[in-house]
C-alpha cells in the first residue's frame, strides 16, 4: 500500500492528499448559484420557454451526483460528518443514498477487475448492445426501480446489506426513509394545491438529470480490460475540456482516481502528469469516446476490451508506478498520516 507521507521522488503525497475546503465549498458556490437561477426561471416562465430552465435544472441535479462522489471518499471536507452531510443533500434531487453509494463504491474500488465488482447504480453493461438497450440505460430503469423497493424496505424494517454494519444500514436506511418523505410531500403539495411545480421543478429535470448523469459514469470502464486488477488497464481517462473537467468533477481523471482514491478530484491533473504514460485507454476528448461506442453499438461487435488508445511505455510509470508495485498496490492510500486532515 502507498503510504501518504512516504518518500517517492518527485511526488509529495502528502500535499496530493491535503482536502482544501475552500476548492470544494467553491464548487458548491458555482452549483448553488446557477441551480437557483433555473428554479427561479422555470417559476416564472411559462410553455415552452420553461423547457430550457428545466433542462439546465436536471443537468445541474446531474453534476450535484458528482460532487457526491467527491464526498464518498471524504476528500471534500475534512470532516466525515460534513461529507455525508453535503453527500445526502447533493444526492436528493436523483434519489441518490449517500450512504447506500458509498458502501457500493467502496467495494468497487476493492474489487475491480475482479468478477464480484458491481457497480452501485445497477448499469447492466453488458446488456448494452442495441439501441433500444441504451434508451433502457441511460433511464437508469433497473436503479430507480431498486430504489422504489429499498424505500419500501426502509419503511418496513426489511432493508439489510450484506457485509456492512448495523451502523452504515441504519444510515443507509434512514437516508431512503427521507427520500419517501420527500416523494409523499411532493405528491402532497401537488394534490392539495392542485399545481404542477413539482412536475417543473422535479420530475422533468429528472429525466434529464438522470441520463446525463449516465452518460458522465458510460467511459469510465466501458470497453476497458475488465479482466484485468491493473487501473492502467481497466479504467479510462479522458483529456477534457475545462467545462468538461468542471461538469464532472474531474470524473474524466478516472485512471488517477482509481489509482489514489485519497487524492481530492481537484488534484486529479496534478496526478495524471505521472500516469498519463502508462493508460492503456486515453481517450482525447469525449466526442471521441462516445463516437467510438456508438460505433461499436451499431457494428453490435461482440463484447469484449477494445484495442488500446495508445501502448504504453515499457517503462514502468516513473515514480509513481514504481512506488506502489514496492508496495503492493497502486490504488489506494493509507490516510493514518493525514488524518489531521479528516478531523
């Protein structure tokens, strides 16, 4: 395991790991502000002149998603109980268990490349063949249909999760708890108002929210070597836009995000410059990626790894890459050398 605090020339991963409040609570600002500004346009505008707002609204709920998951590993503030605070909030608008999604990601992390990782949201990849298959997809069906159920579960006292804690199932519980208070007010105040703002402020954004949030997490592992523990392999980055880096929360480093979970998403760039060398799947841009995978879609070639963006270097990613095979990981950091910074 790569120790924070070790000395690996030419990296200090100690200020890699450091969790800056202010880049975060700057995020949050720059989600706030716009998400108020479409909610007060989509109030006020009528027709087919509310379509826009709504849309810019869901997409916003997408980005909050985002955020999240810089919460999940604690890496946007210092304070777990802030993380999961802010994680709840900005998980609400798509339903989204802070809880439920941080003891799945975990798990993720661990057991990637292997045939036990699943992902959280239930994507189904390997159904992903026609068309029609994507629409299902990108709607996020089989998740929100397992969120229905967990709320049920939630209420009747059945909600159980293997592996975890009675302490993380009681927060995952209470969290969907909020979820059905919340659908049981909206559908409140729309009965005994007689109004459709929830519709515009809610429901709408949501299934815009929803398949933007899908099309974010598709280039993440899709056509990667899923048979394969190593990150430089079964994981892709992509050299994005700054709006684009901004919209996903630097999702786009997601080779240097399962290289060093500990490290804070606005320190992803910082990273790649390291491992940028050895990706097996850099992808220039997103169009680049998604034209690739509407490709491979319409072809229905067989499922499979594509061939590699580039062939890495024979030499090993210097000195990171060198640091975690001495160590016997390359992705994940012991964070007891900076707890300081957690507490």
């Amino acid at each position: 395991m790569i120790i924070v605090g070790m000395e690996v020339e030419g990296i200090n991963l100690s200020a890699l790991t450091e969790v800056r409040i202010m880049r975060f609570q700057m995020k949050m600002l720059a989600l706030i502000l716009p998400t108020s500004i479409f909610l007060g346009l989509t109030l006020i505008t009528h027709g087919v002149l509310s379509i826009v707002p709504m849309i810019l609204l869901g997409l916003m709920y997408a980005h909050a998603v985002e955020l999240q998951h810089q919460c999940l590993h604690n890496t946007a503030y210092r304070s777990k109980a802030w993380n999961r605070f802010v994680g709840v909030l900005l998980g609400m608008p798509l339903l989204v268990s802070f809880s439920d999604y941080q003891s799945s990601h975990m798990n993720h992390h661990r057991l990637l490349g292997t045939p036990e990782d699943k992902e959280f949201f239930n994507y189904g990849y390997q159904s992903l063949t026609t068309m029609k298959k994507l629409l299902l997809h990108l709607f996020m069906l089989n998740h929100y249909a397992d969120v229905a159920r967990y709320i049920a579960q939630s209420v009747t006292g059945k909600l159980t999760r293997e592996g975890a804690s009675p302490k993380v199932v009681r927060k995952i519980r209470q969290e969907y708890l909020l979820m059905g208070l919340m659908l049981v007010a909206f559908l409140a105040v729309t009965v005994v108002f007689k109004t459709f703002i929830i519709l515009k402020l809610w429901l709408i954004p949501l299934m815009v929210g929803v398949p933007a949030h899908a099309l974010i997490e598709l280039p993440e592992h899709f056509g990667c070597d899923g048979r394969t523990t190593d990150v430089l392999k079964n994981t892709r980055t992509i050299k994005a836009s700054k709006f684009a880096i901004w919209y996903t929360d630097g999702n786009n480093y997601h080779v240097e995000h399962h290289w060093l979970p500990s490290v804070p998403n606005d320190k992803f760039k910082d990273l790649h410059k390291y491992t940028e060398p050895g990706i097996y799947y850099l992808d220039s841009s997103y169009w680049s990626f998604y034209g690739k995978f509407l490709r491979h879609l319409i072809k229905a070639e067989k499922k499979g790894p594509w061939a590699p963006v580039q062939q890495p270097q024979s030499q090993p990613v210097a000195p990171l890459k060198a640091a975690a095979a001495a160590s016997g990981a390359g992705d994940s950091v012991s964070r007891d050398s900076v707890k300081k910074n957690r507490e």
